[in-house]
C-alpha cells in the first residue's frame, strides 16, 4: 500500500441552465388620431346675422373619460389615472388564476378602451379569469409516469419511475405550483450506456428519439400553446456534454419566479466576472472619482443595456424599468472589474443615454445621473419597436472599438448586452441581421445556433409581461452550456425585484472558479492549492482552502508529528504564507485500527482540517474551493434551494466520471472515479494489498467510504504518484468530493516497475479517496461558523 502526501479529487461540474434574457407584461396598444378638417356652414336669417355674440363665451369641450365600471368575474380592476386618456386598466385574478386574453387595456382619446382580442386578432367582449395550469410531463424514456395528462391543475402530483436497469435522476414525484412552474426538477431514466447522460426532456415537449453518441443530435417541441425556450436541438459533443442550453416549455401566461431568475443570472456574470485576467480589475478603487480615471485607460467589460421606451411603455412602466436598471448597473459595479458602460433607448429609432466612448462611462454614478435625467418621451411620435436598429447601434461601436483596438484592449474585452422589452419587434429589419454583425465583429459565427464558445460576448434579454414574442427573443439570447439568457417575467416591478435579488461578489471570490492558463501561471488554474510545510520548510502535503481561515487535507500528512509541530504548520498560497493556529483531525481517523488483525495500515475517515492564524486575503490569486452540499457550492452550480444529494448526482453523474489529478510534474492527467455499479470491481483490486493470514473482509478494509478511481475500461487511466494531488476540471468550475488518501501501486517509484509510469499504469493499478459526502457533518460541524451549509446536512 502507497500513502499518497496528496489531497483533493475535484470536479468540475455543468450547471444546466445559469440564459440570460427576460420577458415583461404590459399589453401593446397602439394609439391613433384623427387629422379630418371639418367645416361648418351656417346660414342664418337676416335677424340673427345683426344679433351682438360680444357678451357670450365659449369652453373647450371636456375631454372623454373612459369607464370606471369595468369587472372581471372572480376578481378586480384597478385604472393607473382614473380613467383619463392615456390611464391603464389592469385586470387582477386572484392566487392560480389569471385574465384571458389580456391583463389589461389602454384608454384612447375617444373615451374608450382598447379592444380585447384573442392572440389571433379575433375580437372577443370580455375578459374572464381563467386556472394556472402547469404543463404536464409527456415523455419519459425507459420510466413510466402518472397520471398521463397533458395540463395539471395547480396542487396537483405527477410521478414518475424507471424500468429495470435504469436510474431516476431528477425527482420521482413533482408539484404544479401557482406560478405554473413544477417542484423539483425534470425526471430522467439512465443507464450511462451512452457518451453523453440523458439530458431530460422538460415538462410540455416532446424529444426525438435515439442513442446519445458523440456527435448525435435531439431536438424538442412544445405541445400546442406553448412557446419553446432554450435550445430546439442540442448535440452530443466529444467532451460527452451537450451543447446548448437547457430546453423548457412556457405558456403565455406563465413567467420565470424572480429568485430563479436572479440565481441563474448572478451564477452566469458571477462566472463571467469572476474569470477575467488580474491586470483588468479595478485598482485603488477609493471612490467614483478614482475609478472613473482607471477606467478610462481601458476598461476589460463594456456592458450595453438596451431599453425599451416604445409607445407601450408608459411613464410608470419607464420609471420601474430605470430603477430595475440602475439596481443592475450597481450591482455589476460592486464586482472588481473594470466596467464601462453604453445604454440607449429604442423606439422606432435609438437614441443614446450613455455613450461608452465618453470618459465617464464607466462612472456609475455617472451613468445612474444620465439614466435619471432621460425623458422617456424624446422619440415623440415615433414609438414603435424597432429592435435591430438598437442592436445595430451596438455593432456601430462595437466596430469603432475595433477599428481603434490599440487603446482599448479590444481582443480582451468582454462584451454583454442587456435587452429590457416588452413587446414584439415591430419595424425595422429583423433584430437577427444586426446581431450576425456584432459576431462577426467578435470572431464568431453568425451561422452558429450554440454559443459556449462565445467567451467574449453574453446576451441577455429580459421579456416583461404576456405581450412579448418569446420566440423572437428566445432567438436572440445567447444559448450557452448550463445556462440561461432568457428570462420572462411578469412586470417592470418584478425585474426590479430580479436585479436587486443578484448577489455581487465585491471581492471576486465565488468558490471553485479558475482562469485556464497554459502557461507556467500555475496559480491561476489551482487558485486553492496550498503547501503545507513544517518550520524546517520539509514538505508534507497540500491542501485546498475551503474558506479563508480553514485549509482540508488529507489526516495521514500528520502521522507522527508533535502537538508542537501542528501549531507551527507553514501553509504557502498564491499570495504568501500563513501559519497553522491548529489541526482538527477526525476522531475515527485511527491507522492501527485493524493492526491486531494483521492490517498494519488503514486509513478509513483520512481527513483533517488546518485552522489558520489569520485570514488569508482572497482575490485572483486565491480563492476557495467549492465544498458539495454548501450554498456557495449551490449557487456556483447556479442551483437554488438543492440538496446535498442533488449535489452528489450532479458533481458524480455518471458511474464513470471524468476526473483529473496534477501531476508531480504539474502535468493534469486525466483518471475516473467508479460508483455505483462499477465501484466494486474496482475495490476488488485493493485485495491484494491485504496480507494473509487475515480476517478482515474487503467491505471492511475498503467501507463505503472511499472513492476508487482508475483502471477504466476504454480509457488510458493514469495513476497518482507519491506526491500529487488530483483536480478534475468542466467549465471553469471546481468543487472537492474527495480527499486522495493511498494507491495500491507507486508506479513511480517502485523498484521493477520501470516498464510502468503515471500515463502507463498497471492495469491493476488503483487510486482511494474520502468521500466528503460521507464525512459531511463533521465538515459541518467544524465549518458550520463560517460556510453556509444546506439545509439537509445533518
């Protein structure tokens, strides 16, 4: 048996579904006037012609109040000016229902309400409150599902299972809620007999059928009366992970919840924001005079906020959007990055609020100043939504920039566009051509329907209220791996609610998350590795920080050593040293456990945690891990409310996940960790290392405890030596599951084994790790006071 001084098996996991874009709802009115010249004749008797008219006077006649007496049956109305031209009525139901066809109706100059009329155009006389129904699970390949309704009426339960020799990921039973949306997430049977996992098909669609190969497509389709949001097709790709971004089916009635909306989005700029070079964060940022200057030598993120000011936005409508906006410029402010900032609003024609060739575009007191001082009524008559001229105006700077690169550290820099609407664009060209021109602009595709590889461009776009075109603003958002870009939701109120939900990191320190680097900047990629030395500088092992006061590593590395020696620990990090205060092992952690049956070493429970004197300063430098069944491992995941569970099948989906280790050259070698089905002939090579005469059973000496990777059938596994530490990668995301403890062989350094190396391992060779999902409520208890875990961790 080989003790590895070794620590960490990371892994990088993909969140699905992180859009960016929003919907809003406010019905589109469109207003009319009447221009005819009227002539009066008179003529009168010759009497009256001399009668004297000085005496009298005339008024204006009183404009045309529309009704106040409008109803809704089973619910209320509400009028924004009390009838007067230009008031809105809206329509209220109360809680699981809504109002069809419309949620509410504009009052004209000629005193009366705009028409009600079905999505087809067809005039209908009143407005009814209608049920929230939630679009039912259709399809479950391999699985079986109850009841097979196409539509669930809210509090009503839909389950599912899954035939012999497959497994249910996702959740065996789900809730229809008020808002229209299901509990839990979609339900899927796998096998793992593919490349790539099954990826689900949401409630309300339908999927194509057939194997999930590299290079293998599905495509989706959403049952009548609902809109497809998302990615229609998505590929199988070499890396077994599908392009795109998750799927989902939305009625026109039904709206994105807030709290995901923010999650998905903070996890997305979180990550954005989080992997840009060092040299582009904002620097003796003392205020917004300081950071004006700095920014001005050549901002790192230009970010285009798009507004709709047509003539269905109305001053209340205005007024809420401004401040969901100002809300967003804030909080992206807040990140350490070097922002500047283009906003303008769209009607008919653009016109710019903030322009990012201005010096103080990237002030955000500035820009905020600006965004309070616009008059929503400058485009006067012309109000109509013309979308592609506002992304046109984006390509027009985008191209200067481009042209004037020298300066602006154009190659670098990275681009989102942020789309607020409510409405359907309606003049001009499709939005489609002016966005092909800011792709081509960045480098990229414009044929291309994924956009993962888009590293320097993100599309947002926020739709508000029930009269949006989802499909042409599904279109436009970007579609990118484990994320969302498109989002709608109920009201202006409500995405003020969104962007005042987003969590900032003012520091830039979201766990798990490293810029990839080629290079030999090897703390850019392991932001988390730590050395830990004695005070002669005599290397022990390496450990990852968790937080800024704990470093985990694996129990083994203090075999031997003083109560002295474990206070005075050297722990070097990207940015310096510290020094340990004190080292908690775990009480079942005992190496001569089983010596009396003739195992000289186990190394059950191989875990401890290294206090820290003082904080270590996290920044680009240094950051922590991601620990499983931790909300800052959830949020990374860009989940909400999870479960340590859902942690585990998300971060080890398959029964051989990919993982990596670093070399003790500082190579990353690639290995698989075996679960499930495939654990035990993987335990099964560790035999050997007991020695006879003994009667310790294999399930005693390997529990259920210890991870086992390499050895994997298909692929060239390496093997850990005496010395490394192993990592797994996927998307810039890094969360811990297990700390490496021993191998069976040290293919390194084992007399006679010159034939076999790291790369070329015996085909008996095998790697043990902890499980930290065993060992978390000791975790738990000793980090509990520092890092927030999920609820369901005992």
């Amino acid at each position: 048996m080989y003790v590895w001084t070794v620590l960490w098996i990371l892994l990088f996991a993909s969140e699905g579904e992180r859009s960016h874009s929003v919907i809003i709802s406010s019905s589109i009115f469109t207003p009319f006037s009447c221009q005819t010249v009227c002539l009066l004749f008179l003529c009168a008797p010759a009497a009256l012609q001399e009668h004297d008219y000085g005496d009298e006077t005339y008024e204006d006649p009183r404009p045309l109040n529309c009704s106040t007496t409008e109803s809704i049956k089973g619910g209320h109305v509400t009028y924004s000016q009390g009838g007067l031209e230009g008031s809105v009525l809206t329509y209220h139901c109360g809680v699981g229902r809504y109002p069809f066809p419309v949620s509410q109706r504009l009052c004209g100059a000629d005193g009366d309400w705009s028409l009600v009329r079905f999505t087809d155009g067809r005039r209908v006389h009143r407005v009814t409150c209608k049920d929230v129904l939630c679009p039912a699970q259709l399809q479950l390949d391999h699985g079986d599902l109850f009841p097979r309704d196409q539509w669930s009426r809210v509090g009503a339960t839909q389950s599912f299972s899954c035939q012999d020799g497959f497994t249910l990921h996702g959740s065996a039973q789900r809730n229809c809620t008020v808002s229209g949306e299901w509990t839990g997430s979609a339900p899927a049977c796998v096998d793992h007999a593919d490349d790539c996992s099954d990826p689900g098909i949401p409630p309300g669609a339908l999927r194509s059928a057939g194997r999930f190969h590299a290079g293998e497509k599905v495509t989706y389709r959403c049952q009548a009366g609902l809109d497809l949001l998302g990615s229609a097709e998505r590929v199988c790709l070499e890396n077994r992970e599908w392009s795109g971004s998750t799927p989902r089916c939305q009625g026109a009635n039904s709206f994105d919840s807030p709290s995901v909306v923010a999650a998905a989005l903070a996890g997305s700029l979180a990550g954005v924001m989080d992997v840009m070079s060092p040299d582009s964060k904002k620097k003796d940022v003392t205020g917004s005079f300081a950071r004006t200057f700095r920014v001005a030598e050549g901002s790192r993120m230009n970010v285009y906020i798009l507004l709709d000011t047509s003539g269905s936005i109305k001053k209340q409508d205005f007024e809420l959007s401004r401040s969901a906006t100002i809300a967003l410029i804030r909080k992206l402010d807040s990140y350490e990055v070097q922002l500047k900032f283009h906003v303008l609003s769209f009607a008919s024609e653009t016109r710019d609020i903030v322009d990012i060739m201005e010096p103080e575009s990237g002030n955000a007191d500035h820009v905020v100043w600006s965004l309070e001082q616009f008059d929503h009524l400058s485009h006067g008559r012309k109000t109509g939504t013309n979308l592609h001229a506002a992304l046109h105006r984006v390509a027009e700077v985008i191209s200067f920039l481009k042209q004037n690169s020298a300066g602006n550290h154009f190659n670098e820099t990275q681009n989102i566009i942020v789309i607020e609407t409510d409405g359907n664009s309606n003049t001009g060209r499709k939005p489609q051509i002016a966005l092909n021109q800011i792709r081509n602009l960045l480098g990229y595709s414009a044929a291309s329907r994924y956009h993962t590889d888009e590293t320097m461009l993100d599309v947002y776009v926020f739709g508000i209220g029930d009269q949006v075109n989802k499909a042409q603003l599904n279109s436009i958002a970007s579609k990118k791996q484990g994320e969302n870009h498109f989002f709608v939701v109920k009201d202006f109120q409500t995405l003020g609610v969104v962007f005042n939900k987003i969590i900032s990191d003012h520091s830039v320190t979201m766990c798990g998350v490293a810029q990839e680097r080629e290079d030999d900047m090897r703390t850019y990629t392991r932001p988390w590795h730590v050395t830990l030395e004695r005070s002669s500088k005599a290397a022990l092992c390496v450990g990852s920080i968790v937080s800024p006061n704990w470093v985990l590593t694996a129990a083994h590395c203090f075999n031997g050593l003083s109560a002295g020696d474990l206070q005075q620990l050297h722990v070097s990090h990207g940015d310096g040293e510290a020094v340990s205060q004190k080292v908690f092992i775990h009480p079942e952690y005992n190496v001569r456990a089983l010596e009396h049956r003739n195992v000289s070493e186990f190394y059950d429970y191989d875990v401890a945690l290294v206090q820290l004197d003082r904080s270590v300063p996290l920044s680009w430098r240094v950051r922590p891990i991601c620990l499983p069944c931790t909300v800052p491992a959830d949020r990374a995941m860009k989940r909400v409310n999870s479960t340590c569970q859902q942690h585990r099948k998300e971060l080890l989906p398959r029964e051989e996940t990919a993982a990596f280790f670093i070399h003790k050259n500082d190579a990353r070698q690639q290995t698989h960790v075996h679960t499930e089905s495939q654990r035990p002939g993987c335990v099964e090579k560790a035999r050997r290392t007991l020695r006879e005469p003994t009667d310790v059973t294999l399930e005693e000496y390997i529990p259920d405890r210890f991870l086992c990777s390499g050895g994997s059938s298909g692929y060239q596994d390496a093997i850990s030596c005496k010395g490394a530490h192993s990592v797994a990668l996927h998307l810039f995301l890094c969360a811990q599951v297990g700390v490496l403890s021993w191998g069976t062989t040290n293919v390194c350094d084992s007399p006679g084994r010159r034939a076999h190396s790291s790369l070329r391992p015996p085909p008996d060779a095998r790697d043990f790790h902890i499980d930290l999902f065993a060992v978390m409520p000791w975790l738990k208890q000793r980090l509990g006071g520092e890092v927030q875990f999920l609820p369901d961790v005992d």
